[in-house]
C-alpha cells in the first residue's frame, strides 16, 4: 500500500490505533469501504468495552488492553493523533513495512472517494491561535458566500466533511502537531504557521522535531505559505519547504506591512500581497476594531485569517464582514464583568506560557491569577516580559511554587498573594485577593499559564469558576 493511493479496500488488514473521537469514525469509514479492521487500545475499562460493543456488533474485531502488537496480517496503520511515535506498535510496524498513517491523512486520501470533487484545505497550525484563526476564516469565507466549514483539530472530523452529503468549496482546517507527524502526503491549497514555542516535547523528543511537524503544513502548497514576521522560526519552515512553482511567501505582522504581506497602519488591516502592483499599492481589509476583542495576538489571528482568505481570492469586504460576525469561544481572553472600575478577564484557555504572554501583553496594568499544572514549563522567560505590567499576582494551583519563583527573580517588587490550596473554592478566594490588590482601571487577568487538571476538570471549568466568582463580587 506504501505511499500509493488506495482504490480498493476491499479484504484490506488495516489496524486502527485507539478508541476515541478519531479511531471510532475512521474504524467505521473503513469497515464500511470492505477492509478487515482491528481496533487495538490501550485501556480496558468501562467506556471502552462499550465502544469495543458498538464496533464488534458492526463486524469489527476490537482488542482491548494491548495496544503494542501488531496485528497478524496488518497492511496498514490509522493512528489516533495523540499516539506517540515510539509506541512498540509503530516500531514494530516500521520492522514490517507497514505505513502508519493517521486520521487526516486517511480523509486526504478517501476526499476524491467515489469520484467527488474535493474541496481545498486552506491549514492552519501553530503553537497558540489556531482554534481562533480557523473560526475567523471560516467566518470569512462564509462572509464571502463560500459553502465552509472549520474542522479538524477544531473537534469536527474531517472524515465527516470530505465524506458526508454536504459539499464545500473549501474547508478551513485546524492541524495540530501530532496530526501534522502522521499526515505525510497532505498538501493544501495555503497554509500558515501562526507562531512556534516550546509545547508538546514529550512527544515530539525536541523541539527540533516540533518544528519540522509543524513545517509540514507548507508541503505541497499551491498558493501561499503564510508565516509571522515577528516569529522567524515560522519564516525558516516557509524556506524549508518543497512548495509547487509559483507559490508565494506571505508574511503577516502588527507592524506596517513590506510587498507580500498584510499588517496594521493607523489602525487599519492591509494586505499588500494580494494585489497587483504590491510594491506601491495596497488594499484596506477591515479596521482593528472590526476583530473580537481587539488584543494584538488576536489581530495577527485575523491578519493570518486575512492572508488565507485573500490567498483563495476572497473580495475585500468579505475580510471585513467575517471579521465583525465573529465571536471567540468562551474562555479565550473573554471579558466577565467590571467591577468598581476594574475589569475582570477569563483566559483560562491559556494554558501554556507562551499563550499567557499573549494574553498579559493585551493590557497595561494587571492582576494576574495564575498556577496549575506547569507540565515542565518554566515560567522566567514569561515574568521577565511581562513584569512591567503587573499591580500584584495571585496563585494557585499545584506547581504554584515554579511561577512564584520566577517572580522573585524577574519582579521583586510586585506583591504575590500565593494560595495553598488546590480545591475548587479556591477560585473565589483568589478572585477576592485579586480585587483586594487591584485598583480602578486595572485588569484582573485569569490566563494561568498553565493546564487545569489538578483543580478542576479542563479549562471550561476553570473558566466557569473564575465568572462565577466574579458575578459572587458584583452581587
């Protein structure tokens, strides 16, 4: 089967690797195209048995509680996402010679199934940004009359776009990293990297390889690469990569943009790639009032947004209109309340350090509750950048200690209220220290640099906690 496109199904041995929101879909696709699938997973418990049920009824065979051998007969892999490349599975599929690919790269593969006519990926990855990004481009093309969709790493499978009765024009497709390492023949219509720090080592060994994962997203481009100015890292991928004659670099940036880029003047987005004389002229897209909420790390959101767009030909004004019709997600920088002159922010989704920079760069004099689980992030780096605009830090959170003792180091001088405790209540008590420290004026900012896990059961939940609270101070 190798890197050849497969026509016929039919008697296949193919081994899907994991129960959950991908191997389920891709196990019943395949079982329905005639293969003879094996689902292998780690876990044997409750949810998973059943699951094993619903697949066995179907006439898939279902091992549960070995995910390390390799099934007899197996001509083919379909991973779940999250599976690490090491796993004994894939170095004994390696052994064997058999291809490992993972659920973006079999809804690559199956999108001209039955003679359709497959809509163009426009991608977007990048360490921070991309949930936000594919919605406004989603919402751009829409604005634009175009049938779309955002899926993908967004939490809508891409097997149900290409394979469902709806057609598109083109998709809007979120890719994380580890889609990125098990996708190798996918190539997009344009594609961008939003950013690049440091996450997910564990599984990707070095940051080295991180990068290269996500670099894969410009391979095969057609139109355009877009990459962040501000971030080099990003630029170096766009060199790096093997691209189809004619297609462009495009950078985006908050600052005033070069020929082949869009940026920002007198608070204005413009484009200065897609149009023609791009050495004199430009085109106004939308005013950075028109993106929600109007922080910088979410207006170059937009920009990359912006640069996809107008890479498939999108008019002008549908940047605008898109723009404007769209609202983020609860929890993404989401203004709660004010309170006696201070205004109280939810970012729980920044749950790593190079999001909460982005978040603490938005305002100019904060309250910052922060703490959770740091999984081996270190925290100096971010307090150095940012001390200039804290009025006082409160903390919680398991791994507290680490964020505490940046601030020593990088902000002597600004007072730290640090919570001992770790239970759900704790939320309200850190959101009276933070009124207690705040004057009129300031941001209390929730973007706690850190995952939720140890306290409550994801970052809607923290999120959900922290307005609570909020609403409990304004009662």
């Amino acid at each position: 089967m190798g890197s050849q496109e497969v026509t016929n199904w039919q008697g296949k041995h193919v081994t899907v690797a994991g129960l959950g929101v991908s191997g389920i879909p891709a196990a019943k696709v395949l079982h329905g195209l005639g293969a003879l699938v094996t689902v292998v997973n780690d876990g044997d418990d409750e949810r998973a048995r059943a699951q094993a049920a619903d697949l066995e009824a179907l006439g898939v065979t279902v091992r549960l509680g070995d995910g390390a051998t390799l099934p007899e007969g197996t001509e083919l892999i379909v991973t779940a996402p999250g599976w690490q490349p090491d796993k004994p599975l894939f170095t004994a599929a390696a052994a064997a010679g058999v291809p490992v690919w993972g659920d973006v790269e079999l809804a690559w593969r199956l999108r001209e199934l039955d003679g359709r006519k497959p809509a163009p990926w426009l991608a977007v990855t990048g360490t921070n940004g991309k949930t936000t990004t594919v919605q406004m481009l989603a919402s751009i093309l829409k604005a634009a009359g175009l049938r779309t969709a955002a899926v993908g790493n967004i939490g809508v499978s891409l097997l149900d776009a290409v394979l469902g009765e709806e057609e598109y024009d083109v998709l809007a497709v979120e890719l994380s990293s580890y889609q990125l390492h098990w996708a190798p023949s996918l190539r997009a219509h344009s594609g961008v990297v939003l950013n690049l720090a440091p996450d997910h080592l564990d599984w990707h060994g070095s940051m080295e390889a991180y990068a290269a994962d996500k670099g894969r997203i410009y391979e095969g481009n057609r139109v355009a690469c877009v990459y962040n100015v501000a971030d080099k890292a990003t630029e170096d991928l766009v060199r790096a990569a093997d691209v189809e004659e004619g297609c462009r670099a495009v950078g985006f940036t908050l600052g005033a943009p070069g020929p082949s880029q869009l940026g920002v003047v007198d608070g204005i987005l413009v484009d200065r790639a897609f149009v023609e004389n791009r050495q004199r002229n430009a085109q106004e897209l939308a005013e950075v009032s028109d993106v929600t909420p109007p922080a910088p790390h979410n207006v170059a959101n937009a920009l990359a947004a912006a640069a996809l767009a107008r890479a498939f030909g999108v008019p002008p004004t549908a940047v605008r209109d898109g723009l404007r019709a769209f609202t983020p997600d609860a929890h993404r920088i989401a203004h709660v309340a004010d309170v006696d002159e201070v205004a109280y922010v939810d970012d729980s989704k920044a749950t790593n350090t190079h999001a909460a920079e982005a978040s603490l760069a938005a305002y100019e004099s904060i309250v910052w509750i922060a703490g959770g689980l740091a999984k081996g992030a270190t925290f100096d780096e971010l307090v150095a950048r940012s001390a200039k605009r804290l009025r006082g830090v409160v903390l919680i959170g398991a791994d507290r200690a680490l964020i505490r003792e940046a601030l020593a180091r990088h902000a002597p001088e600004v007072p730290v209220v640090d919570l001992g405790r770790t239970d759900t209540g704790a939320m309200l008590a850190a959101v009276q220290e933070a009124r207690r420290l705040a004057e009129p004026g300031d941001t209390v900012l929730l973007a706690p640099a850190c995952a939720s896990m140890d306290m409550f059961a994801n970052y809607n939940k923290r999120g959900d906690a922290f307005a609570e609270a909020v609403r409990e101070l304004g009662a």
